[in-house]
C-alpha cells in the first residue's frame, strides 16, 4: 500500500526556504560593476525577475502535485518538453548544490588560508556534501524547522555587520564608484588606485543577480506538502522576494561603505575577510559560522526541492520509476536524493564561476519554458478557479 504523507508545511516554513542562505555568494554584484551599478542592479533585479516569477508561481498553482512546473509544461505542451524542462532543471539544481561546499570552503581559506592539497579539499567538499544531505533523508519537518532556525541564525551577524559598516564608514562617496579598466594593486593584493575607462563585467554581474534570486521557481516542486497552497504559495512567494532583496541590500551596503578591503577585491567568501577587516576575531568568525549554516541551508532546501522534482517527474513517468520511491519511516524521497548525491560529487572539483555559469544557462532555459507554458495554461485552463491571479481574467 502506497503511504500519501499528509501536507506539513506551512507559510512559515515556506518563506524560509529561499531566505535561509542569507548574503552569501552576492559579493560580485558589488565588485563586478562598482557600487553605483550593483546597487541599482540590486534594486531593479527584483522587479526584472523575482515578483515576475513570484506572480507566475502563484497564479499557476493550480493543484498540490510533487513536480511543480514540469507537471504545467506536461499539461501544456506533453511529455517532450516535460522531459526537457524537468532534466534541464534537476540537472541546473544539482549543478547550483554543488556551489554551496565550496562556498563553505572558500569562505574558511579566505580568513585561515589555503588548505594545500587539491585531494583533500574534495573529499572536505564530498564529506560536507554528504553530511548536508541526512536531514533530506530523515524528515520533511525537519527540513522546514530547520531553514526556519537557520534564516535567523545566519541573518543576525549580517545585520550586525551592516549596522558596525554604517558607524565606522570612511567613504560615502565609494557608493557613486563604477569600475575602471585600469586598477592597481599593491603587493600584498590591497588596492591603491582606480583609472581609464568603465569597465563592466555585465556577465558576471548578471549572472550573479541571477542566481541570488532564481530560487523561487524551484518552490513549486513541492506543492503535495503544503497545506493549503492555493493560500500559502501567494503570500510566501511574495514576501520571499522582497526579503531576499534585503538580505543582500544590508549587509552589501554595510560592507561597501566600510569599503576595506576594497570592494574592488571582493569575490566570493569575501564577506568574512570584510567582517575581520570590520570587527577583528569577533566578527569574521560569526560571519563564518553564519556562511558554514547559511551554505548548509541552502544546499539542504536545494536538494529537497530536486528530490521532489525527479520524484514528481518519476510519477508521472518521466523518469526512472525507482526515483518515485519513498521511504517508509520517514517519507522522504530517498532514491532521488542519492541520485543527486552522485551528480553533486562529480561537480563540486569546479570552481564557483564556472558552476555558476553552467546552471544559469540551463536555468534559463527552463525558466522560458515555463514562462511560455504560463501563458498558454491562461487559455487553455482559464476555467480553472485560481485562488490569486496576476493579470486579468480575460487576458
């Protein structure tokens, strides 16, 4: 007899899913373009991408099915671009866990050093993969009370580092900065001067908002677990992308007006070098602590919503049927976690940017898909009574 679990999770536990990774990896929006950019990059992202996706989200949760938005392509357009869009996004989410080891590791060496060996820096990354991967296998509660915690826990060092920045800034006219092609540096890699023309990265500054704020669309895979979704996705998904926003509008902005190291320097992990900088011993290794739980959390939610993404894709056979299995103490989606686990360790010997850039392209891939499936589930189930809409009923 198959076991139905019955929804367990709620707006709380929803919203702090995507908030529960804090700041960590956003350092680029800054150092990519100067402040005056990132700034107004940060500002305007949202309303590009975030509430777009937010809105699409909600209005087309029509029903709690486990896959989310591969179930609305397979309504939309078949079994082709199903397959397609649910591959594509498992495999960019895989990609995406992979980040958050080495985000973790980066983020040690940056105030303690490097750790030598090549070898040994794997298997750090492989043992915190694994690691990270239990609470996905011992409980759905778990997870969400678990990102509930977490999102307090790696949020209050930040705030705590944009107030400190605020006091002892040195330089509110770095915020009107924008990068110059000519940059020099001392020998110990401290910044002396900034000249010649601007000089933007806008590849990987857009990179970088896309995928600091790219979670939401991945919320939906989990929808046979929420009570009363057709109630708790609108008001989750809508606050979620506004509080992102200012998980790294605070603690950037802190950072930047503080400026040492110089902005200029900054890369991912660089918040812990910022906080030492800022508050000694104290903060940066607060900050650390907060970067270690704010990786874990997102690598956790991450790989619960591609557990139940292959396990929706697995029901509604497009993909192997051993993936659909849960199991039977806990309910959770054991196969397609260890299947993950197997693409994550392949990928985590990659460096942050070429992650980065590999599961943005296959992010927005999907994501056009869906958005077109968007669209064309308006006229082809406009009978459907939604609970919140985001254009009018005849369009």
């Amino acid at each position: 007899m198959t076991v139905v679990p019955s929804p367990q999770i709620g707006d709380r536990l929803l919203l702090s899913i995507p908030v529960c990774g804090g700041p960590i990896g956003s350092e680029y929006i800054i150092s990519a373009g100067g402040p005056l950019v990132g700034f107004i990059s940060l500002l305007l992202f949202p309303f590009i991408l975030g509430l777009p996706i937010a809105y699409f989200q909600a209005n087309i949760v029509i029903d709690a099915d486990a896959g989310g938005y591969t179930v609305w392509v397979l309504n939309a357009f078949g079994p082709f671009w199903a397959f397609q869009t649910g591959y594509w996004a498992w495999v960019s989410g895989v990609i995406d866990n992979a980040i958050y080891p080495a985000l973790a590791v980066s983020s040690f060496t940056d105030v303690y050093g490097s750790i030598g060996s090549p070898t040994a820096e794997y298997f750090i990354k492989a043992a915190i993969a694994v690691v990270l991967a239990l609470p996905n296998l011992l409980g759905i509660q778990l997870v969400g009370n678990g990102m509930a915690g977490m999102s307090i826990f790696v949020m209050v060092p930040f705030v705590v580092l944009f107030i400190w920045g605020m006091v002892r800034a040195s330089d509110w006219g770095v915020l009107g900065e924008v990068r110059r092609s000519d940059i020099v540096y001392d020998a110990d890699g401290d910044f002396v001067s900034m000249s010649g023309s601007i000089d933007i990265d806008w590849s990987l500054l857009i990179n970088t908002l896309f995928w600091n704020f790219n979670g939401a669309v991945g919320m939906s895979v989990f929808g046979s677990e929420v009570k009363n979704p057709g109630h708790t996705y609108p008001r989750a998904l809508l606050l979620s992308v506004l509080l992102v926003a200012l998980t790294y509008l605070l603690p950037l902005f802190g950072s930047t007006v503080y400026n040492s190291p110089s902005w200029t320097t900054w890369e991912d992990g660089s918040f812990s070098g910022i906080a030492h900088a800022l508050g000694g011993t104290f903060l940066s290794t607060w900050v650390m602590l907060a970067t270690f739980c704010s990786n874990a959390g997102m690598y956790i939610a991450e790989l619960f919503c591609d557990s139940f993404q292959i396990m929706g894709m697995s029901q509604c056979g497009l993909a192997p049927a051993f993936l659909k299995a849960r199991n039977k103490r806990f309910n959770t989606p054991h196969n397609a976690v260890f299947a993950s686990l197997v693409v994550i360790f392949v990928l985590i010997q990659f460096d942050f940017e070429d992650i980065q850039n590999m599961t943005n392209a296959l992010s927005a891939f999907y994501q056009l898909l869906i958005l077109v499936a968007f669209v064309k589930l308006r006229y082809t189930h406009a009978d459907i009574d939604r609970l919140f809409k985001c254009v009018p009923s005849n369009y």
